[in-house]
C-alpha cells in the first residue's frame, strides 16, 4: 500500500446522565446517558513504514517512539494509547503478525477537555486498522474493541460512554446494562431543535486540563461505600436522562434548560471535586450576563463548560467571560461517527 489509511471520529458534549456510565454504578444499578458529536474530531493516520521500523507519534503531546519489529513494546509513557491500539488489533486481527507502519493521531481538543478526547482518538485509530486490515467492523464492535483497549488493557479509569459516542455519531441514548451490555438508541432530534441548540450553546474551554482520575475515584468510592447523598445524586442524573431524551424529542426547549440546570446541581454532589471556585466564578458570571443554564462536560474540574444562551445576549455572555482569558465556541453538531478513507 503506497498511500494511507486516515480516519476520524467525532468528539462529543454530554447532555444528561454522565457518571452513572461509570463502575461500580452502572454494574449496579444501571446507567443511562444523553449525549451528541460536534465537529470536533479526533484523526488517526497509518502509513506503511520503508524502513521496517514501527513508529509512533502522538501530536498533541509532541511525543514519538520508535520500535523494531522484533523490539518488546511496552504498554507506559505518552504514547501508550497507540502502542497498545496497535499490539490490539494486530494479536487479535492480523494473527499476531506486526507490520511495520507509521501510526500518528492528532485531536481538536487538548487532554482533559471534558469532550471525551482520550477515549475518541482509540475509536479513530481501531477504525483506521479496521480499513488498513479490511475487517469491516461495525460501530458496536469498535466501541467494545476501544473500550477493552483503555479500560482493561491500559487499565485506564473513566465510563463508557465515549467510546460509543464516537463510534456512532449523532444525539444517542446510551443504555449501560447491570450484565456489561451497551444499547444505543439514535433519537430523532428534528433540525428546527438541532439548528435552536447550535444558536444557544456555546462551549467555553477553562483554561484548565483536569485530571478526571481523581473525580472519578471519588465518585466511584462514595457509590461503593453506600454514601446516601452520592447515590441519590446519581440516581436522579440517571433520571434526568430520561428527561432530557423526552426534552430533545418533544422540542421543549425549556424542560431541556431545566434538565441541564438539575443535572449540574446533582452532579455535584456526586464527588467533592467535580466544582471548583473557578468554574463556579465562571458559572455565576455566565448566568449573570445573560445564560439559562450551564454545565461542565466530562467529568468536571476544568476543561469545558457549557452554556446555553438566548442569541441576543452572546455578545453580552461573550464580553464578560473574556476576563476569564478562556476560549469561547459554538456547538455544531454532526451525525456521523467514525469513519476512514485512502489517500493515494
């Protein structure tokens, strides 16, 4: 193959329910999530390599290794997502064979953003080996391979969400099952909502990469040490998901804003580090100048919020979170998930 294999996946923003798409909850209880792709990507490149080395190069972290095909490759440092999307999908899908290649990844979005960047760029590197190797994988089967990379074999911690997200595109109802099982359902949002929500949300990046990992862990502990607060929290985000589904399919933009509202309110009871006085400085000035509602996407901590805002006070949201030296942007959507083409 003279030419390359280029794939992206869609990053996305949680609307309701996220957290209960995290163990132990939703081995307990069950989750259910809400959530939608932007035109924000993540891209993965595989070139055949000419000098028979296997080589790595993760973009957004500056970082590239460098492998013979007889080198043991070890599952650490900046590029272990690609090492181990790689030595995946080649024991498992090439009959153990490496092939020497040039594997690159680059994304939108900084680490930590809250847009589930992490989990995406997996998605789009197991769709690009899906073309390199013509295995012709379904959306299901890429998001279960992605998430058996970073939860299990990277045994990093977050949900499960993200990687269905990016596989699927589009406004999705997750369903995360009690017996391991994932549902999607695709909701039939109508234009007129798609084109209001895209004239109302706006997302504005804090400045400030979080590390989910803590927020994670703290959720995790308080549900698996019975903490009653914590646990009626995450049942009434879950409850807010139903909510938000019927908000989108029904077009009440109100019941919509009143879901992000009570989302955010439980969230943050949810783990003692989810909120922080610079997101709730953010969060009061953003409601002062003019937005209804506002959340942070992802786990919480930094990275990105979100704000729904009548158009005629954007300039005014705008003007005021300026002070914050952050970075503001619309939300656009897309409905397409992940996806691969050739180059010559």
């Amino acid at each position: 193959m003279l030419g390359s294999i280029k794939a992206r996946a869609p990053l996305r923003i949680g609307l309701a329910g996220g957290g209960t798409d995290v163990s132990p909850y939703c081995d307990r209880y069950g989750g259910l999530v809400v959530n939608a792709t932007i035109d924000r990507y993540a891209y993965a490149t595989i070139l055949m390599s000419l000098d028979e080395g296997i080589h790595f190069y993760s973009s957004d972290r500056n970082a590239s290794e460098t492998f013979r095909i007889f080198d043991e490759i070890s599952l650490d440092g900046p590029c272990l997502l690609l090492k181990a999307t790689y030595l995946h999908m080649m024991m498992n899908y090439n009959k153990g064979k490496l092939e020497a290649i040039k594997l690159s990844t680059f994304c939108d979005s900084p680490p930590g953003s809250g847009l589930g960047t992490s989990s995406t760029l997996v998605v789009a590197m197991v769709k690009a080996f899906s073309g390199f190797l013509g295995l012709g994988l379904n959306s299901y089967k890429i998001a279960e391979i992605a998430y058996e990379i970073e939860r299990v074999e990277c045994n990093l911690i977050g949900g499960r969400q993200d990687q269905y997200s990016a596989a699927f595109g589009g406004f999705n109802l997750l369903e995360f099952t009690e017996h391991g099982r994932t549902n999607v359902s695709e909701l039939d949002v109508t234009l007129r909502v798609i084109q209001e929500l895209e004239a109302s949300l706006v997302l504005f990046f804090t400045g400030v990469s979080r590390d989910s990992d803590r927020i994670i862990i703290d959720q995790s502990n308080k549900i698996h040490n019975g903490s009653s607060v914590a646990l009626e929290a995450m049942h009434s985000i879950k409850i807010e998901a139903e909510k938000m589904r019927d908000n989108l399919l029904n077009e009440d933009l109100l019941g919509f804003v009143q879901s992000m509202k009570n989302g955010w309110e439980n969230k943050k009871k949810s783990a003692d580090i989810i909120s922080n006085p610079l997101i709730e400085e953010i969060y009061d000035c953003a409601l002062s100048s003019g937005a209804l509602a506002g959340k942070v996407s992802g786990a919480g901590g930094g990275g990105f919020m979100i704000f729904f805002v009548p158009i005629e006070k954007r300039k005014l949201l705008l003007e005021s979170l300026s002070r914050f030296n952050g970075e503001l942007s619309n939300a656009h959507f897309t409905n397409i998930g992940a996806q691969f083409w050739r180059t010559d």
